[in-house]
C-alpha cells in the first residue's frame, strides 16, 4: 500500500479562472501538489513553471535506433546473410531500402515512446491511480494542494477568495 | 496601420531590378545563336515566381474555404503575393509568343519539322502523338485563359476583403462572398495549375513524362512560397509593423515549411523510386541525365530542400526563433531555386542541341526508330554522342549557366526577386495592413499554438 495523502481541492467551472487562481497562488507562494483540467489549457504550463518534456528527445533517439535498424538490418540480409536478385536490381538497392527504412523510423518512434511515457509516469496493467474527483475528466477545474505542505487556513481562505465553486477535503 | 513603401526601398529594389536587367542583356549578348541561356532564365525565374503567386492565392483560398483562422492578421500578405500573378501571366505569355514565332527553341515540340509524317528522316512519333497539347494553341491559350480566370477570381477575393474594411461584416455579405469565389477559384488552381506545370515545365522534356510531375513541381512552389511569407513578415515586423504577427504565427508557419519541405521529398523520392525501380529506358533517362551531368546540383537539392530543413526545424525552439527560421526559409527559398533550375536547364539544353545539330548523328538514329524504347536508348545515345563529340573542343561536357547557375542566371534572381518584392510591397502599401472586420482576426490574434 502506497502512502496515503490528506489533500484539499477547488472546483472551477471556468478555465479562465482557473488560471487567474494559478496565478495568484503562484505569487501567494502555495505550494501546488498538481491541476486537473478535462482538455489542455494554453498557458497553463508556463505560469505553473513546469519544464518542457523530455520525451521528444527520447523519440528522437527511438526513430534513430529505427533508422539504423532497419538500414544497417536490410543491407546485411540482402548483401551477406540471403542475397536475391529482385527485378535484376544490385544486392544493396537503397532506393528500395527507404521505404521500410521510413516505416520502422515511425514504429520505433511510436512504440518507444509510448512504452517510455507509461513507465516513466508509473502507469502498466492492473494500475489502479486514485481520482481526485470523477468531474475533473468532464467540465470542472481542480487545483489540488498536499495539506502536509501548506497551511490549510491560508489554502481554504485562498480558494474561497479567487471563486472556486466547491472546497474538498480528502485522503487518497 | 498602413505598410508605407519608403523612397529608399523603391531605389535598393530598383537597382536590384536593374542589375537583373543588366544580366538579362549581358546573357543576351554572350549567348549562343538562339539565346538559349538567355530565354531559359527568363522561363526559370518567370515559372518560379509566377508559381509562388499561384500559391499563394491556393493556400489562401484553401484555407478561407476551410474555415481557418489563424492566418487572418496576415491575410493582407498572401493577397499581395497572390496578385503578382497580373506580372506573371504576362511574363509567361511573353514566353509563349516566344515559342510561336520561333524566338526561342525551348521546347522540343515547338519545332514544326519534326510533325511532319511524310519526312521519315525527321518525323518524331512521340511528339507527333502529344502534339495536340503540346502546341503553342495551348500553351498561349492556356497560359491566358486559365491567368484570367486565377486573376480574375484572386482580385474578386481582394476587393471584397477592402470592402469588408469599408463597409463592416454586417451579416458577413462580404465575407460570404470572399467564400464563394475562393471555392470557385480552388479546382481552378489545382487542375489549372498541373496542367500549365506540364505545358511551362514538364514539356522541356518533351519526350519524357512523369504523372507525379505536377504534384512534385507544386510542392516546391508552395515551400518557396512559405519561405518568402516568413521572410517578408520578418522585414515587416522588423520595420515597426504587424506587432500583432507573433511568434506563434511564426511557429506555424515553420511547421508549414518543415512538414511541406518533407512533403516534397517524398514526392520526389516517389517519382524517382517508381523509375528506378521500374527501370524503363524512356523514363530512367530523365534521372539518368541528372545524375550524371549534373551530380552536385542532383545531390545539393536533397541536402537543401530536405536534410536542411528536417534538422534544422525539427525542434520546437527553432521553429519560434528568427535567426534559425529565417536562415532556413532564405537557404530553401534559393534551394527550390535551384530544384526548377535543374527541372528546366537539362531538357533545355539538350533541346538546343539537337535544334542546333549538335548530336545530329543519334537524332537520326531517335527518328527513324521512333519506338518508346529506342526513344529513351537513342536519347542516352544522344546525351553520350554528345560528351564524345564535345571532348576534342571542350574536353568536358560542362556549359555554364546549364551545368550550374553561373553569376548571370544569380543576377537574373535577384533582378526577379526584386520586382516581386517592389510589386508585393507596393500592393501592401495600397491598403491597411490587417484587414478589419474580418470574422476570424480576433481568432487570429489571439492565435496560441
């Protein structure tokens, strides 16, 4: 059993003022455990200072593995391993090769990083994450704090001011 | 705000035309008897930049007709763009009349002598056969109908967005209008422009044809065209306006240029793998001329116009920042440059030749066979023949301003370039730079990638 958290949670019912409420724990200095949002928000990563992803990098070097799988992978079964003559072209046709060269740059990529963002974010078969709250995957806008790191008082003071629609408390 | 064109502008973009001029009639001068090199720039720059108006006024209507947003601000631009078709039209009719009265002898089909069944010794079948389009009928008469109608329509769609300036989007009347002639327009562009492509461009290879041509052709038109709106919205932003052109419409335009710089290389990897692989003798020799006698160019098109751009633009960062972006759009701009130079230059030069009598001895040979396949073994015959014959004066097939773009075919550029520069600015200076009222320039400006 994973440790447990006390949290306390605002719903919005608007985006926009879900991030004037960021901003202004931003600047209240409250530490926020995390946002919850049905759709991406422009502009909300920014004012939450979270840091571009990584994962592109990792695709980049996916699509490469592919690359040179599928490259160096063909030219040694075509030139050494099984050499067939097809359509009286040269063993080492790479103009042949591109295609399959393109396709496994696109699966290696795909499956990689598919595979990358389910581990790096914990995420597998029989994974079960607690939901906050079940409206946050439909029309509500949750900012979430960790009581253990912020002052409850100035949180619930906080979410009463910048017109949050409902206050929870809960353990998860 | 109003774009003003500054005398200072007019007299740099003056010189560059004149300096254009300039090169224009020292080739004239220094040229062979038919002027070849001469009127094979006029036809490269006249075909590029005629090309880029075309698309700009497709991707401007595609994108009306699609019910996108983000580009509004800078509308204005592509409607500028799109109108130096008024020059272009003529630049090309100019060309054609050209071909009719035997000026020039770019085009291997504009030879009459060769149409003539009952002159077995230089009667050519495959050009008789395509000879009911390939004639100067069509390619005038194409060239000025189908320019009407794309100037017609494209100045329609301009003078309803000033009207919607004037007047408010009351209702969108105007705006509803600007829909309807942009729908028009549409398949007149796309059809209407692969079959000018085949007459202007594809039938310098007269013999040869290729069904992907005009796709691959209007590939590299549209990337020009991405280049020369990154980089005229650079100047402007960088003068003082369209501060309300940002970095994000900048992204996506980089994005256009990225993703359609990969379009392009995939179609012309398509057209090259299916004769490669297909390895018919008519159809290898248009690559088989390429690689052999014009391998730097050959090559350098890919590296600029794909490995370039690929990594260049491939993160997100350079796409939004102006030195990489801008560097990227101005390499691949002279890359598509040098892509319809190596379309056109080959099949010019080998036309010359064998209107001159160089090479007489293969085109009997073509002739008097006149099967497809002898067609493409007496044209490699030919290109052969002709190092062979050219080695004892030349000792190399090399021929500037064919082989590579010397400092006359630059010259010519930037002559060109210029006067699509003066016309573009000079039309942006005629009206407000972001056109209001337009239904989708809130979108527009508040456009977040």
């Amino acid at each position: 059993m994973a440790q447990t958290k006390d949290i306390i949670y605002g719903l919005w019912n608007d985006e926009e003022d879900l991030l004037k409420a960021v901003q202004v724990a931003k600047d209240d200095h409250l530490e926020i455990m995390d946002v919850y949002t049905p759709f991406p928000i422009h502009g909300l990563d920014p004012i939450l200072g979270l840091s571009e992803s990584r994962l592109h990098i990792a695709g980049f070097v996916y699509g490469a593995l592919g690359t040179l799988t599928a490259f160096l992978g063909m030219s040694w079964i075509f030139t050494k391993d099984w050499p067939i003559i097809f359509g009286g072209k040269p063993h080492w046709s790479v103009p042949a090769f591109i295609p399959i060269v393109f396709e496994l740059t696109v699966l290696f990529a795909s499956i990689g990083m598919v595979v990358t963002f389910y581990v790096i974010n914990g995420l597998g078969p029989g994974v079960v994450n607690p939901t906050i709250d079940l409206r946050i995957t439909d029309d509500k806008f949750c900012i979430a704090f960790d009581k253990a790191d912020v002052d409850v008082s100035k949180v619930e003071s906080f979410l009463k001011n910048t017109g949050a629609s409902e206050i929870h408390s809960k353990t998860i | 705000m109003t774009y003003s064109f500054t005398g200072k502008n007019k007299t740099w973009l003056t010189a560059g035309m004149v300096i254009g001029l300039l090169c224009m009639v020292l080739t004239w001068f220094g040229d062979d008897d038919l002027h070849t090199r001469f009127w094979s720039n006029f036809l490269h720059n006249s075909v590029f930049f005629t090309g880029i108006a075309l698309m700009a006024g497709f991707f401007m209507t595609a994108s009306i007709t699609a019910w996108a947003g983000w580009y509004v601000v800078f509308k204005r631009v592509w409607e500028s763009i799109s109108l130096f078709l008024v020059v272009g039209i003529p630049l090309m009719l100019i060309i054609g009349i050209g071909v009719y009265l035997h000026w020039n002898h770019l085009y291997h089909w504009s030879d009459q002598s060769i149409l003539d069944p009952n002159d077995p010794e230089k009667f050519d079948p495959i050009l008789y056969g395509k000879s009911s389009f390939l004639n100067t009928t069509w390619y005038i008469g194409g060239t000025l109908v189908l320019g009407l109608i794309w100037i017609f329509l494209l100045n329609k769609i301009r003078s309803l967005s000033l009207a919607e300036d004037a007047e408010g989007s009351e209702g969108f009347k105007k705006h509803y209008g600007v829909r309807k002639y942009a729908a028009i327009f549409l398949p007149f562009a796309g059809f209407g422009s692969a079959a000018m492509v085949w007459q202007w461009i594809m039938s310098v290879d007269a013999h040869w044809y290729s069904t992907l041509f005009a796709w691959y052709c209007g590939a590299s038109w549209f990337v020009s065209m991405i280049c020369l709106t990154i980089l005229l919205l650079m100047y402007l932003k960088s003068k003082g306006y369209y501060q309300n052109v940002t970095t994000e419409h900048l992204h996506d335009l980089g994005k256009f240029l990225f993703a359609f710089s990969i379009f392009w290389t995939y179609l012309w990897f398509s057209q090259y793998m299916l004769i490669w692989y297909a390895n018919v003798g008519e159809e290898t020799i248009y690559f088989k001329e390429r690689v052999t006698n014009y391998p730097a160019l050959f090559y350098m098109n890919l590296i600029i116009n794909f490995v370039a751009p690929f990594f260049i633009l491939m993160r997100n960062d350079t796409k939004r920042k102006f030195g990489s972006l801008g560097f990227t759009a101005g390499l691949v701009l002279f890359g598509h440059w040098l892509d319809f130079f190596l379309m056109l230059k080959p099949g010019i030069l080998h036309t010359a030749h064998a209107v001159a009598g160089h090479g007489a001895h293969s085109d009997g040979a073509d002739h008097s066979h006149g099967t497809h396949a002898a067609d493409g073994a007496a044209h490699g015959a030919e290109s052969a023949a002709h190092g062979g014959g050219e080695m004892a004066a030349h000792a190399s097939t090399f021929e500037m301003g064919f082989s590579m773009p010397g400092f006359l075919e630059l010259g010519t550029f930037i002559g060109f370039l210029c006067l699509f520069i003066f016309f573009v600015l000079h039309m942006l200076s005629k009206a407000p730079l972001v056109g209001a009222n337009d239904p989708y320039l809130e979108e527009s400006i508040h456009h977040h990638t």
